[in-house]
C-alpha cells in the first residue's frame, strides 16, 4: 500500500545497508519454536550471575532510578582508574563493549576505509564497520588462534585505520600472551589503531595479558562488566588507552547512556573483590566440565581463556550445524561459527551445574541424532 | 609528554568536533561546589519517581541481569503497539530517545545537509547534528512558542533533510495542538523528515497532541519513559513511524542496546494505568505550586504541558543567570536557557512539595541577591 507515499531519503550509505541483526536472541528461537530454553549456554553470559552484594545493591536502587545517571561516570571512573592505576582520563564508560566499538569506529572510519578482523570475528564489530561504510578485510585463524603476523601484514598491505583483535578470542576462547601483544602492537604501523577487545580479560590465566596499566599510543583496550562480573543485561563497558585517545570519546559519545542502575551495580561488583576470585574459579570449573562432557562423547576442545569452550564435533560444518540444531531442538540454547574452518566448532557457555548436567544429557542424543540426519 | 607520540588520526568530522557535553549532570555541580542539592529540580525529571509497581518489579529483577535483554524487545514493543494500536512495526525502542536523536541523525544526514531546529532548542539535537556533519539552521521561537510558520519556510527555503519539533517544548513548556501540528506537517516538503520530539507527551492536556496511532509518512514521533513514568536513569524511550521508517533502525542501532532491567520496569511502567493518572496528578499540582512561587515573587511564568515550569525572572539574561547561580549556591538545582530573548527564563521542574518548598524559600532570597548582585 505505502508505494503511494514518498519517504524522506536516508543517506546512499544506510540505503545500501541491510537489516541485518548480529546475533538473534534465545528468546527469538524461544518464541520461534514455542519452547523455553532449559539452559542457557549461548550467549557467553556469565550464568552465576553478579555477585551477592550487587544482587543486593541493585535492590537497594530502584529509588534512584527517577533520576538520569552522572554523564561523567565520575564515581566508576575513579574506581577503575584506581584499580588500574590508571589516570581517570584514560578511561571511557559507555553502555557495553558492542556501543563502545560502534563509537571508535566512527571515530575512525570514513567511507571506503580498510579495517581488519578476524575470518569469523566478532559479528558486532563488522556490523559497526560497515555501518559507518568501512571496507572490511578478514584474515583467516592460523591453528585455531588469531594469525598475529597476518593481521599486522594486512594492516601494512591494506593501509588499515583500525584492526580489531578479541584477546582472549571469541569465538574459539584461545588467546595470545603479554609478549605476542606487545610484539603484535610493535609489529602494526603506528597510523593503525588496535582495537583490544579484552572481554573475557579477567578470566584469562593470571599474568597472561599485559597489565592494565600498560598503554601504547595506537591501542584501545576495552574491558567489560558482561562477562566476569555477570552484568550482561545492564550494559556496561569501557575503553583505556592514552588520554589523547580518550578525549576523543567526548566529542561523539551519549553522554548519559550509561544507566544508572549500571553505574550502582559496575561500582560495588568493582568493590567486591572476593567474589570476582569465586567466579573465575566456578567458570573453571564449569569449563572443565565442558570439556569433560566433550571427552565422553570422544570430541577434543579448544582452550579457552573466556567463559565458554569450543566443542570441535569433529566433523564438517554441516554436521556441527545439524548438532547445533539438535541441540536447540532439545530446549538447550548454544551457538556456533559458521565460517569454514570455524565451522566445525560449536561454542558453549559456562553455567551452574545443573544446566550444564542438561547440555551433557542433550549433547549425546544430539551427536547421535545429527549422524543420522 | 605526549607530543613525542603518533595517534591515529580521526576522521577530520571527528577531530574538527568540540569535546562538548550538552549537559553538565547536578553531580559535577555538586563535586566542583562540594555541597549536595537539597533540592533536584534542573533536569526535568519526574521527582515523584516510577509506580511502586515498578519499584517492586525492579527489586525483583537482579537475578536477571546477567542475561542480555532481548534485542528484539519484543514484549515492551506488542505491549506499545496494543496500547497505542499500533503494528509491532511501527515502533522501535532504544536506550532513550538522545540515543535514538543520534540513531536518526546518523540515517538521514551527510556532512553540509541542513537541519532545522529552533533557536535554544534541544543541545542534544544539535550535538548529533554536529556530531555527524549536519549544517543547523535555526529559526527563533515566536512568542514563546515554536514558530512553526517559519520553521516550515526554513525546511523549504534550505530543502532541510530535517526538521525538529519539540511538542510539547523544552525548554519552554509551550505546546502546539493537534490541528497546528496537522498542519505544520501537510506544509512541509515530503523529503523533510519532521523529528516530532514527544518526551513530554504524557503531560500536554488531553486530546490537544495528535493519537498516537496517527502516522505520516515523514514524520518520526518521540516518546519516552523518562518523563511522566519517572525512569530517566534506566534509559528507554521508542520512535514512532512508518513502517519503511522504523525498518531503518534495524540497519544501524546498537540490537542489544535496551538493558533488561529497563525493558523489565518499562513493561510494567504501561501495565499501571491507574499510577500514571495518580501522577500526572501529581504533577500537576507540583506546577501549579511552581506557578504560585513565581507569583508569590511578582513573576510571571510559561504555560507548560510538561514537568517543568519556565519563570520569567522579569529582567535580561544577566539578571536571570544570576538568580540561577544564587540558586545554586543555596543547593538548588535547576537549569535556565541562555540564548537571547530566552535567557530571562529559569526553568524549575517538578518535584515533592519538600523540594518545592525548599526552592520556594531559596527563590525569594536568590531574587534579591541577584538584584543586589
């Protein structure tokens, strides 16, 4: 009926975009299938959940919630900055990793400009890209990790404005150390700004990554309360690097984006040091029984310095993808990569015992039934 | 020290832009005068806060967050759609309406296009038109009111890309009816996007806006949960519009921008019919006592379908900025708008009758002050 009508024009770059969604939901499949997932083990949340203090912080809060959260993040800032020691001018708040990378990436990007991912890297990230018309190049994992020399020979080669590195990797969980980062970010031309998405950081083996307080000219490291911390659904994210880097956020952030209630939550979960020790040590030892799972069933995995471990099924993609299928079909929610190589992968996230006990009953039937299949 | 150092170079968008914030939060006040705001009345929130409902909604929630919220927002997007009578795609929902301003702006504008707001209207607007390149041409408020005549004369005269309305207004509180707006819409040209900024819909007297079911095919209309449902600091707010316009969205938002404890409180927000009358009640009252303490001074004050009051303080833009910082010094928050012909206004919001009490006696003592001053 509405060919009729005449829209206003939106830019030749949005006209020529898709509507495409990075991820879809569980709760899409849930509504799609008519049937509640019976555990949750696809999105990479953290399924322990926040810590009791900020369960209790946070139902101390809905009285504030009337009022537009501090813009400057100030109270947040000064913690990081003093966790870190950092200066709090080296750091930017901002509603999740995903909002954060769509910022830099404005920041960065003009039509036409070469960015590097990952073949299989993180969706989000390319969608920003090319959102703001960036050309994307992608360089295939070496050995199931990100190829370091590769990305740094495409950046030269391609003359990129960004490349993006997730250290630890999603999706396959595998990382690099303080020296291959530090080699990586000496290798890139220094007109190249590293884009480290540290998301899963706090969950990588101690004195793995570089320390928080080291900074390079030409790098973001963003860092997020989505993983560890267990705050997925009240978005919360951060960027450090120099301050010159930094300012530059202000020019073009939302300045109170971040919710209030985030603000509350970030800060105590920050304060709560303890139970950050726990949880890393219960995603441990979810992970193990992740691949304990796998080892039954006669499959290998990837390590994994995140919160999740990669099955590899063994096979080709079809076949991982009709057990992903399998699996959902059984009300368990996982997810997995689709590119080739990748595709033989399927991701799952850590979570309490008993939804894992469901996956590791799901999983046997799901191999058996997609081998039929 | 840094000048030793190579940055990355930003778009030269990016690097010509100002580090502004639209808004100074009460929190930087209160950090630079070190006193606490007795009385919070500068940022047009709803003092009197969200339903008890969505209070007890919301303690009951944080064991939810370490979900991400559905990037569908499927449930709070029917439940608009049913109360509004609407299709589902007719709406979108973003992390309050400045991000969706930004979300708009981004669709529809290219470096040098033109976009119209009135002089002294919303500095967010104007920093994402900024933000992305657009050429703002504003057009002064006619007596107190939006000049609709020539804000459409300007959208023709510039073959404007955007023009944005703010009914009822900020930061004035003056509204145009339904039939002004009808018409301010047939006489825009069809490529003009009419932004129809509605944050303080709730608020305007009965039938005087259009129904929301209304629709045109260049218009997007603006609500949020902000305002009259008192959830500033949880961040929702949805656009309106043809279903071709809100396909757009799609294209660039940030899917798992809303977090979940706003689409949980937001849900319940629009179940309680019954604390949404209570409190445009309440409001109501609040700017009548607003209006009285004006009078009380021999002030005269705006009319407003909104939850703010603007006091003519009487006097030129000096003499009104000076009440505000005598205001400020006896920790009371509220704002004022600073460009000519506006600038003699201060505009309080609404608040408890403690608040307003506490404004009421500081406001008398801030008039002299100023006088003397």
């Amino acid at each position: 009926m509405s060919d009729k009508y005449v829209f206003p024009a939106v830019t030749p770059l949005v006209a020529s975009l898709p509507s495409t969604v990075p991820f879809t939901g569980p709760e899409a499949i849930e509504r799609k299938t008519g049937h509640l997932f019976r555990a949750r083990l696809g999105a990479n949340e953290n399924g322990f959940g926040p810590a009791p203090s900020v369960i209790e912080a946070l139902k101390n809060s809905p009285n504030e919630v009337w009022k537009y959260g501090d813009p400057e993040n100030y109270d947040l800032t000064n913690a990081l900055a003093e966790l870190y020691d950092l200066k709090p001018n080296e750091l930017t708040i901002g509603p999740g990793v995903d909002s954060l990378l769509g910022v830099i990436v404005r920041q960065y990007i003009e039509p036409g400009d070469v960015v590097i991912n990952s073949l299989g890297g993180y969706p989000t990230f390319n969608y920003h890209v090319a959102g703001f018309g960036g050309k994307l190049v992608e360089v295939p994992y070496l050995n199931d990790k990100a190829d370091l020399q590769a990305l740094s020979d495409a950046a030269h080669k391609y003359k990129a404005k960004i490349v993006y590195l997730a250290n630890p990797d999603n999706p396959l969980g595998t990382w690099h150390n303080e020296n291959a980062i530090e080699a990586f970010i000496k290798s890139l031309p220094e007109t190249t700004l590293l884009v480290l998405d540290e998301a899963y950081g706090e969950l990588a083996p101690k004195n793995e990554l570089p320390a928080m307080s080291k900074l390079w000219p030409n790098v973001l490291r963003m860092r997020t309360f989505s993983k560890a911390y267990g705050l997925a659904g009240l978005r919360c994210g951060y960027a450090i690097g120099f301050s010159e880097l930094i300012n530059m956020f202000d020019k073009i952030r939302d300045h109170f984006s971040v919710n209030k209630m985030a603000q509350i939550a970030a800060l105590q979960a920050l304060a709560d040091r303890k139970y950050l020790e726990e949880v890393i040590k219960k995603i441990e030892t979810a992970k193990q029984q992740i691949v304990t799972i796998a080892g039954k069933n006669g499959l290998k995995t990837l390590p994994s310095a995140t919160n999740f471990v990669a099955i590899d099924c063994g096979r080709d993609g079809k076949f991982a993808t009709a057990v992903l299928n399998e699996l959902i079909k059984r009300q368990i929610f996982v997810r997995k990569p689709f590119v080739p190589v990748l595709d033989r992968l399927i991701r799952v996230s850590v979570g309490p015992r008993k939804e894992l006990d469901l996956f590791a009953e799901a999983f046997s039937y799901a191999l058996i039934a997609a081998d039929k299949g």
